[in-house]
C-alpha cells in the first residue's frame, strides 16, 4: 500500500535524522531531573550535548512534533508521530524538551485558544521559552476541585487575583501560570475563569514544600493582590476559553494530565524489570521473582494498553474518560514497580544520601511515587469516574 | 499497525458477534449440549454453520481453500465465541490443528485440510501429558518401525479428543524425555488400531479425553513436517493456541463483567439499586480497568505473531497470563456481586466461572506463563 511505503519512507528519514542529530550522550537513560531541559527564561544546559540535541529538535518541530507547523511543531500525522516515537524508543533518546506547556497549556489551547493566542503561546512553548507551571489544587480543594476560592476581582480592564494555591508544581522555577480562578462566587461550576499570567507579576509568592522523599517539586503558591490584565494583545485574552467557563477547560486538560501521569507513551519502552533486580539482589527469593514476574506481565501488557489508548485517541476511538483508567492503573503500577525495587534492594536501597544510591534515588522515588495516585486526580476519585462515565452506573 | 480493528476486522467482528449472539447463544448450544448430555460437547450442526461462515478455514492459507487472514481475526471469532460461551472445536480445530497440519506435506494437507474448512471434520491436538500443560517434557514414543512408526504412551486434557477425527499428536522419536529436539507431530486417524480414549466430561461441560497409544502402527505420511523436526511446529501450534485461547478468555471475561454491570444497574436492596454503592462501583471500576488491559495485550500478541514478530512469544505468555488473572477476576467478582441468584445453576454467570477455569489450564495456567516471561526476560 503506498500509505506504508509513505511511513517506511518517513521511518528511514527518521531513522537518518536522529543518527545525525541525537548525540551519544542524549541516548542514555535519564537519571536525574536535570537530564531533561526544561527551558524557560531561566534555564540553562546541563551539557553541550542537551543544547544541541534541543536546538536540532525546535528547528525541526519535534520538541511538540504532532502540533501543526506554525505553532512551532513538525506537523506530523498520527502515524508519523507513532513512528517517531518508536525510532527515538530505539535509539534511547531523551525528550529534548519536558514541561507542562506541551502537556497541558498546549492541547488546551490548541482545543479552546484564538488563533492568535496559539500563535503567541504555543510558539513560545515549542521554542522552551516560557516555563509554565499550573494552578489548581489549594488548601481547601483537593478531590472536590470545584470548590476553590482563589478569587478573580473584575476591575474593567484587569482582575485582581487574591487566594491560595498548593502542591503548584516547579512553581519556583516557572515563569507563567495557568491558574483556576473563580470569578463568579454563585455558580460553582460556572464561575471559575482559566487564567494565564506571569509568575513574576507583583504579589506572585511561592514556597517549596518538603515531601516524605526530602525532596521539593511542589510548592505553595500565594496571590496577594495580583493585577492580571484582561488582554495581553489584540485576539490575545488572558483567558483559555471564555471568563466563567474555565471549569471545561480544566476539566478537558485534566485527561490530559491524567494521560501523562499513567506513563503511557506507546509501550516502546516498556521492558521486564525481573532481571535488573535479580542484578540488584544477587540472588532472587522465589517468592519475590514470582512477584517479579506478575508484576512484569501487569506492566508489559499495561504497555500494550497505553498503545493501543494512544492509537485510539489520535482517531476518536478511546472513551473520553479513559484517561481516568489509564491513570489509574498506570499509577498503582508504578508504585508496585517501587515496592519491588525497595525489596529486591534490600538494606541498601534504604540510603538516604550515599554516593553509591546516587542520593537515595531508589528510596526517595520508592516515597515520589506514592504521590502519583493522590495528584491529578486520587485512584478512589478515578475509580468513581470510570464507574459513572465509562461503566454508567447509577448515581456514581 | 495502529492497535484497534481495522474496518475489515471491525466488519468480521459484527458478522461474528451476531452469529455467536443468534446461533451459538449459551441457551441454544451450551446448555442445550448439556442438559442433554452430549458425549461431544458441542452441535455439529453448528459447526458446519462455522464452516459456512468461513470462520473454520480462517487461519487456512489461501492456496489450502482457507481464508488466509491472521490470529488478529482468528481473535475476533474466539472472542464472540468465549463472550457467548458457544461450546466448538474452534480452538482445538480450526486454530490448534490447522496451524500444525500447514506444515504437513501435501499428502497431510490434501487429505486434512478440505474436511477441517468444510467443518466436516474435527481435529483434536493432543500435547499434555499429566495434570498440567508441560510441553517441555514429552514422554510419548514414537518408534521406527518398518515404513512407519509405532505410537506407545498417553496423553491427558486432548480437547474434543472423542469426537475428533483426526489427533495430531506429539511424540518423541528420539533423545530423553527434557530434550528440546527430538520430537515429531504425527497426524492419526482417529480409528487407528490399538489407540483408547477415555472421555471425561470437564467441569464447563466440554469434552476432553485421556488418550491410550499402546502400539499404534502409523505409516510415514502420518508425519507432520520432519522427523525429529516437531518442536519447531509444536511451538508454532502452542503460541497460537495461546494467544487464541487467551482471546477467548478475554470474551469470556467481557461478557461476565457486563453481565454484572448490567445488574448492578438492576438489583435493588435497602431501596438502592446497589450499583449505587461505592464499594461495588470501585470494584467493577477495576475490573473494567483489568479486563481492558488484557485485552490489548491480547491484540497485541495477536499483531506480534501474525507480523512474524520474535517477540510473539513472550507477548503471548504475557496475553495468556493477564487474561487469567483478568478473567479470573471477572467471573469471581461476576458470581459474588450477584450474590445468592449467581450460585444457581439457571442463572448464566456460574457458567462463565466454569468456562474460564477450563481455559485457565488450557495451553499452561497463569503460573506457568508469568514463569516463562521470567525466564525469557532474563531471570
């Protein structure tokens, strides 16, 4: 079919480009965060090899390579995506670029953004030059969301932002904010305005917060009579979607955050970790290989589900609450994936701070990974989604 | 490929899903057959409507008078036929037995393969030897003698083992009981002198048989491929008996669940219907999430081995073993979740429970397949 002789073509081009383009360097399994550039206004490489493979990728549209060209990506099909994808699983690359503006600004403006906002803010995003961070969760609204009481004063041609936000990620090094507003107190669900602005505007404050792991990815975030101006541009409102209706696009990009917290990226990339702890162990218990080994046939075939979820959304196919079950499972997996790493380490994956643990790495990520079933959306709260929108059972 | 169903198979899905629905519907085969107590366990009525449908030939190459398609849609009829329970030689025939008799000559095609996609015939595979699926180990001897050879051993669990007409067999001809090489298929006629089978109606009410080779005299055409050749073939037969069986076993799963979704949208008790209740919703919420994961591994392994793929084998373990732990579920949760009505035999979900077990064991049972992707990941 000339359709795969089109894809074959697309591979072996592919397949030429990161040869010549991926460095050595940007082939090895990411370690730590700073493995991946995360750009911003701040940021800064690690290494030549990182500037370089993020410079060759923005100049070719691969750092976003499925949004269309003038919003700074490679405008790729669906299974040209999925063939790229599975050509930089081969050869172990690292993304070039990482951040929430591709995971979660970016499909929600390319779904609900002016042209002129796309324009604006998604070319940004592409090029890693603006670092977003987002603003939902706050002290008093976790799971129930809806009720959040940061609050919007409407002063004609800017509000004034007054409240509280939590668990803010990387709030510290972000430059933007897309931020849940309420702006209307008498209508819970229509009242919240989608805002976007800048993290360095007068009254902005933030400040890490210590986790169980020791480490500080989530911060406190805290608005103090902040003036956000109603327009950053002609066609550019400082909204996504329209003022009062910013509880859709939450909702919309919260299947996204859901999709990538469950890890699926295809399944390339998915391999037993049976034989990495028999290494770390020595020796396996038989009871632990055979949990080793029923964990590996939960993770390999939870790696056939999120490519195939992946192919089914690209086309429409995927339950529109699906992201909810991929969430789900994706996260309970990968807390027993840390539950087997800690065992088959034994004593040493207790060190907390050794140069032969890498900092704890094991430990603290075996601690990180029990917050990936509570953020986004806790498994109970994902449980009663699928009961009610994929399984319709009642008053769910 | 794009892991979902193409529009062809999509179309192969309805034609199939309505004929199990309307012909192999559990009330007109399964428990028909049952009551009634056939020793064959299933309609031949229905199966020469399988042959009709193309659905006997379909993993039959085209030059052989089959269809020519793939386990992808091979997957889709054993799905529809776990989902309704229909009672067949599919599996052991059609998927089992046809991949082996392909590598036959074309003496063993042109005598097998007509009768197997008119559905005239049944075919029966018989691997086992004891109480569980070992294939590794193959006790059963196959001795030169004259032209041909002499069949002597027993074999356990051969599906459809009396009603079959023909039994591939495999049997060692030569080395020690472990070694890998040394064996050979042989196909034999189900009236062969010296053979006995001992039929044993199983717990799903299908027929299985214990089979006693004392002496029987086969000629050489009976051989399937080479001598000494078989393990090749046998592999081929069980990876594609597995991911087959693991995607009746996904039916099988699918149509128990929503049986109890259904009536957890119908039940009521302290004036709710108890699908209101959260404990319940969590629980089938998880079973959703289970099944639907087991199911792409399914299609999945089902791609991999239709592609040629060198990772179709673990991926048909990995199938074989989220099935059973999937589907397992399913039928556990199926009867409690109905509580006292799904302890009855007229209620269907009791049947489900059945049926996977049956399948559970068939081709290796969740231990044995999580052991293999163990062992070909290294550990």
């Amino acid at each position: 079919m000339p359709e795969n002789a089109d894809l074959d073509a697309f591979r072996a081009e592919t397949r030429e480009w990161l040869e010549a383009n991926c460095p050595p360097e940007m082939r090895e399994p990411v370690r730590d965060e700073d493995d991946v550039y995360w750009g911003g206004r701040n940021a800064s490489f690690k290494n030549d090899a990182q500037k370089a493979w993020f410079e060759a990728c923005r100049d070719k549209g691969y750092t976003v390579p499925a949004w269309p060209k003038e919003y700074g990506g490679a405008g790729l099909s669906p299974a040209e995506a999925k063939v790229l994808r599975q050509e930089m699983a081969a050869i172990n690359a690292r993304p070039p670029l990482s951040s929430f503006g591709i995971w979660m600004l970016g499909p929600a403006l390319l779904h609900f953004g002016t042209e002129e906002q796309k324009r604006h803010f998604l070319n940004q995003i592409a090029r890693g030059e603006i670092r977003w961070c987002q603003g939902y969760s706050e002290p008093g609204s976790g799971s129930d969301l809806v009720s959040l009481q940061t609050f919007g004063e409407d002063k004609g041609d800017h509000w004034v932002v007054n409240g509280q936000k939590i668990w803010t990620s990387y709030a510290d090094n972000a430059d933007w904010i897309f931020c849940l507003v309420r702006t209307d107190k008498d209508d819970k669900y229509r009242g919240i305005t989608f805002m976007l602005f800048d993290m360095a505007s007068e009254g902005v404050s933030t400040k890490p917060i210590k986790l169980i792991s020791g480490n500080s990815p989530f911060c406190e975030t805290f608005f103090d009579d902040v003036k956000v101006p109603k327009s950053y541009g002609e066609g550019i409102p400082a909204q996504v979607g329209e003022v009062n209706r910013g509880w859709d696009v939450a909702k919309y990009l919260l299947g996204h955050e859901r999709e990538m917290i469950s890890g699926a990226d295809g399944g390339e990339r998915t391999s037993a970790i049976g034989a990495a702890m028999k290494r770390i162990a020595g020796e396996l218990d038989p009871v632990l290989r055979a949990e080793l080994a029923m964990f590996d046939v939960d993770a390999l075939a939870y790696a056939c589900m999120g490519e195939k979820f992946l192919d089914e959304i690209k086309v429409g196919k995927a339950h529109p609450a699906q992201p909810n079950m991929m969430k789900y499972a994706g996260t309970e997996l990968n807390k027993r994936r840390y539950e087997l790493m800690m065992a088959a380490g034994g004593s040493q994956a207790l060190e907390w701070d050794s140069e032969e643990t890498g900092g704890g790495k094991t430990a603290r990520g075996w601690l990180r990974t029990k917050a990936n079933s509570i953020e986004g959306g806790t498994s109970e709260v994902m449980l009663n989604v699928i009961s009610k929108r994929i399984l319709e059972l009642p008053g769910a | 490929m794009p892991l979902y169903h193409d529009d062809d198979q999509a179309m192969l899905a309805d034609s199939a899903s309505q004929f199990m629905r309307e012909e192999g519907a559990i009330a007109k085969q399964l428990r028909h057959w049952r009551d009634k107590d056939c020793k064959d366990g299933f309609g031949h009525e229905l199966w020469k409507q399988f042959g009709e449908m193309g659905f006997t030939g379909i993993l039959v190459g085209e030059d052989d008078g089959g269809l020519g398609m793939g386990h992808v849609e091979a997957g889709i009829v054993l799905e529809e036929i776990g989902r309704n329970l229909t009672p067949s030689p599919f599996l052991a025939s059609s998927v089992l037995a046809a991949t082996a008799l392909q590598h036959g000559g074309d003496e063993v095609r042109g005598r097998y393969l007509p009768g197997l996609i008119s559905g005239d015939s049944v075919f029966a595979v018989a691997i086992d030897e004891g109480a569980k699926h070992r294939p590794e180990t193959i006790r059963t001897k196959a001795e030169k003698s004259g032209n041909g050879f002499k069949l002597s051993g027993r074999k356990d669990f051969v599906v459809h083992g009396a009603s079959a007409d023909m039994i591939v067999v495999a049997a060692r001809t030569s080395g020690s009981d472990d070694d890998k090489d040394g064996i050979t298929l042989f196909a034999v006629p189900k009236d062969a002198a010296n053979m006995s089978h001992d039929a044993v109606r199983l717990v799903d009410s299908s027929m299985a048989t214990h089979t006693t080779f004392d002496g029987v005299e086969l000629d050489g055409d009976a051989v399937i491929g080479e001598v000494d050749g078989g393990r090749e073939i046998l592999d081929k037969v069980l990876v594609a008996g597995r991911v087959g069986s693991a995607a009746e076993g996904i039916g099988v799963a699918r149509g128990a669940m929503d049986m109890t979704v259904d009536y957890l949208k119908q039940r009521k008790q302290f004036g709710k219907l108890i699908g209101e209740f959260q404990a319940l919703q969590h629980r089938a919420a998880h079973l959703y999430s289970e099944v639907e994961i087991a199911r792409a591994a399914v299609i999945k392994a089902a791609q991999l081995l239709d592609g040629g793929s060198d990772k179709a084998d673990l991926m048909a373990s990995v199938a074989k073993a989220k099935v059973a732990a999937a589907a397992g579920l399913a039928v556990r949760e199926g009867v409690q979740m109905h509580g006292g009505i799904g302890m009855t035999d007229e209620y269907d979900i009791g049947l489900y429970m059945k049926r996977d077990r049956a399948l559970q064991e068939f081709l290796g049972d969740r231990y044995y397949h999580a052991g293999r992707v163990a062992e070909m990941s290294g550990y």
